[in-house]
C-alpha cells in the first residue's frame, strides 16, 4: 500500500509517519499517523459513545469497516458507561477485536474529565491483558466531537499506558494511530517531555 509500512513481528500496516519510544516501557509504544481500521493488531480501541450504536468520527468509522455484525454485536452488550469498556470481535477490520471505550465529552477540565479518560485507558488495557492480546491500537480518545484538549488528552493517555506497560507483560505493544500530522505532532512532543521527566534528561 502506498504510503505504508510493516512494521516488524507483530505485522502492524500503518502510516510511514511513526515515532518509537526508547528503552523501558517507553519502548513497547508506537507513534503513528494513519488510518486506525486498517491496522493489523490484536485489537483496536474505538472511541464510541455510551449506546455503542456508532457515531461520528473513529467511531462511524469502525463500524463502516466492520460492517454491520459489529453493530449486532454492540447492540447485545447494553451500553458502556464512560470511563469503562468493552470487547467485541473485529468482523471484517484486519484487528481480530475490538475495545470499545467511552471517553468524557470535556466541559470546564473541572468536571472529572481527567479521571475518566484515564480509567477509559486503563479499562481498554486491562481488558486486553484479560482476553491475552498482544498488540492494541488505540486513536486519540475524546479529541474529537467530545472536544478534549488535544495536548491534555494525549498527557493522559501517554501516561496511563506508561504506568500499565510498567507493571504488565500484557499488551506487549500499544500503538497510538493518530489522524493527521498535527495530532501526531501533539503526541510526538508529549511523549518526548514525559519521557524526559522519567529520565531526568533536559533534551
């Protein structure tokens, strides 16, 4: 495919865009722009809203490539609060499952909405450490139409994975599968100061 990669062992196809983290859990995340329904993981996490009936953006999206057994699926499930998750088969996307977690809709920054992206992280890991997957994939959760700052969204979203690949052997890779160049560049100098902090380094 023009304009991809593979990238090594685990078979993920994605953007050429794509930025590694050094040693230590910061090694087991990837970077990435391209197009989230055509990576080859484990599974993919979809930003849905609490129906899990599909929406807009990476959510409308997932469901279009899935086709319509997902929403089959989905609709047996009953819902999703925010700031848990759920797991369905992946259907016709190259992912065999896929995560679906909701996101806050952000208001004030006062309203909770840091705890919950953060637990719709950690919820999306935790679920993949239970059914043993490998390899996630994860977009930029909440910075859509839920409107979350798009630096602030990607702190949490950084750090929390940081702090599971530390304690966990499972997922042994997470991959943030960002839209365009301008969310990968929001990612991009996140991790590079969080990361920064970890080592004490000052570059």
């Amino acid at each position: 495919m023009t304009g991809s990669i593979r990238l090594p062992d685990d078979g993920v196809i994605m953007s050429s865009r794509r930025t590694k983290g050094p040693p230590g859990a910061g090694a087991r995340i990837d970077l990435v722009e391209g197009d989230i329904t055509r990576v080859h993981v484990d599974a993919i996490v979809n930003a849905a809203n609490e129906s899990l009936l599909g929406g807009g953006g990476v959510d409308g999206a997932i469901h279009r490539a899935a086709g319509p057994d997902l929403l089959e699926e989905c609709r047996s499930l009953g819902g999703c609060p925010t700031g848990e998750a759920r797991i369905t088969r992946g259907y016709r996307l190259p992912a065999r499952h896929v995560i679906h977690t909701v996101g806050p809709v952000y208001r004030d920054g006062k309203s909770g909405e840091a705890e919950k992206l953060s637990a719709a992280h950690r919820s999306s890991l935790a679920l993949a450490e239970a059914h043993g997957l490998r390899t996630v994939a994860f977009p930029a959760i909440s910075t859509g139409v839920y409107g979350y700052p798009k630096r602030d969204a990607a702190m949490i979203a950084l750090r929390e994975t940081i702090e599971w690949l530390d304690g966990h052997t499972l997922p042994e890779r997470v991959t943030f599968v960002l839209f365009g160049p301008a969310d990968l560049a929001v990612f991009r100098a996140v991790f590079r100061e969080i990361l920064s902090r970890l080592t004490g380094s000052s570059d």
